[in-house]
C-alpha cells in the first residue's frame, strides 16, 4: 500500500492502515471518510498524537465533568466566556487560564478524548482513507502520544464478533511468532495478563489450535485475543518450524551423566561393603 495514495477500507481495514503507518514510523495525518463524516488522525513517527473528527468529537468539558475534574458551575463559566469570545479561544486554555485545571488535568482528558474517537473509527467496515505525510495539527491543539498497538487492541475488545475471527485467520493451522518492533521504533504496549500467557504459547512452533488448545482458555474467547494481536502487530504469521530435537553432544552429556552416576553409586555400595568387612575383622579380633 503506498501511503501517498487513497484506498478504501474493505480492502486493508483499519487496523492494517494504523499498524503500517506505526511500523513506518511515519508522520503526518490520515484522513478517514465515511459518507459525511471525517476522522483525521494525527502521527508524529508512527505514535498517534492528536485525533479530529467534528461529528464523532467527544466533548472535552463534558467529559472533565463525567471525571469529577471540574464542577457543573466550573464548566458553565468555562462555556460563558468561550461564547463571548465568538469560540476564539479554546474551552481547556480558558479553563487552564482560570485554574480550574491544570495541564496534566487537560492532557488525560485529551487523550481519552482522542482514544475514543480511534474505538469508534475501528468500527468502520467501509469507507476511504488517505495519508499526508508531514502534514500536523495547528500549534494550539494540544498533542499528546498514544500507543497504535494499545488503540487497536481496546477497540477490539469492544467488538465481539466471530466473523472477525474467520477473516483474521482462515486457516488454524497456520503457525505464529511474536513479531519484531520495526525501524527501531518502541511499542508501548499495555497487555492482559491471559494476553501475555497467550504470547508464550506464540513460539514458531505451535499452530494456532495448539496454542488454543495449551491455553486452558475457552475456545472462542482465544481466538478472539489472538485475532486482536494479530490486528495489532504484536503476532505476525511465520513458517512452521520443526521441533528442536536433542543434539547428539547433549545425548551423549547426558549418558556420560549416567555413567558417571552410575560408578558414583556402585563406588559408594564397594565403600559400604569394604567397611562393613573391616568392622566384621575388628569385632572378631576382639
């Protein structure tokens, strides 16, 4: 896929585009379209860093809210002087410059802001997409940096589809290792713990219903966290490969181990027996 040209979703989804724009380590924005809406998403070297979508955007005040940050009283100020302002300023400077908040307060509050626009996107099963290399939000956005891996694996999580599965892997036969990190980029990324049991079963050996199997893990509910690791980079399909055998240096360790043990044992029973016949000597002298 050439990251300077337009293509549709039913062709490379989402998770595809975002993981490849990731492993680049590209910058720039991509453009979703969806009949009338737009979700333009921002990359600074493969890491997501700010996310715009006017119909989709979750309130930022409204959200400050939901957390607790800032008071019913506090927001509606906040929206007063913006309104009288004609929108020139932006709702978390006025709310910063009246310290209702402070930076930090506003950063999380972006960020889960821009994460669920990403969930919602991931729900997108047609559409068109373009990316602009070197192309960045305006100064007075506030950016911030989030994992692709860990957007695409929590938006998976809230899509339970078997159908997902089937597409992801055709074939449960086929055999997977733990892909690399590409172009010296770090990958951020926050795991279950049956997510990381599952990765140890990932070893270039075990086909995907082994690894199942091994699992101790419902079927379904497997798959399902493997066709998200997948769709997020973090697995990647490999060439089966054949069991390691013990070599012929190590066989040939461990029959001189028992041998050594072995003579080790019957020098004890000789020490035993010598002993004994000395003591029996001893006795009858006496």
């Amino acid at each position: 896929m050439d990251l300077g040209l337009q293509g549709n979703i039913e062709k490379f989804s989402l998770p595809e585009i975002l993981q490849l724009i990731a492993s680049s380590r590209k910058s720039g924005t991509l453009g979703v379209q969806k009949d009338d809406s737009i979700i333009m998403v921002y990359f600074d070297k493969g890491d997501i860093v700010y996310g715009y979508g006017p119909r989709q955007t979750f309130h930022l005040g409204q959200l400050l809210r939901e957390k607790n940050i800032i008071s019913e009283t506090q927001l509606e100020q906040a929206i007063n002087i913006q309104a009288k302002n004609e929108n020139s300023k932006r709702l978390g400077e006025i709310l910063i410059s009246r310290k209702f908040i402070d930076r930090s307060d506003l950063e999380k509050v972006v960020i889960t802001q821009i994460e669920e626009l990403l969930y919602s996107l991931l729900t997108w099963k047609s559409g068109s997409f373009k990316f602009y290399e070197d192309q960045f939000p305006t100064e007075e956005e506030i950016t911030v940096k989030i994992s692709v891996e860990n957007v695409i694996l929590e938006g998976l999580r809230r899509i339970d589809e078997a159908n997902m599965i089937n597409e992801v892997f055709p074939s449960l036969d086929d055999v997977y290792i733990i892909s690399a990190s590409q172009g010296g980029r770090t990958r951020d990324v926050s795991l279950e713990a049956r997510e990381w049991n599952l990765m140890a079963l990932v070893d270039g050996y075990r086909s995907v219903n082994e690894v199942v199997k091994y699992s101790r893990m419902k079927k379904d509910e497997a798959l399902r966290k493997l066709a998200q690791l997948k769709l997020a980079g973090i697995i990647t399909k490999t060439e089966k490969k054949e069991t390691p055998k013990v070599s012929d240096n190590v066989e040939q360790m461990v029959n001189r181990l028992a041998g050594l043990f072995e003579d080790y044992l019957t020098e004890k029973k000789q020490n035993r027996l010598s002993d004994r016949n000395v003591t029996e000597t001893i006795l009858e002298q006496k």
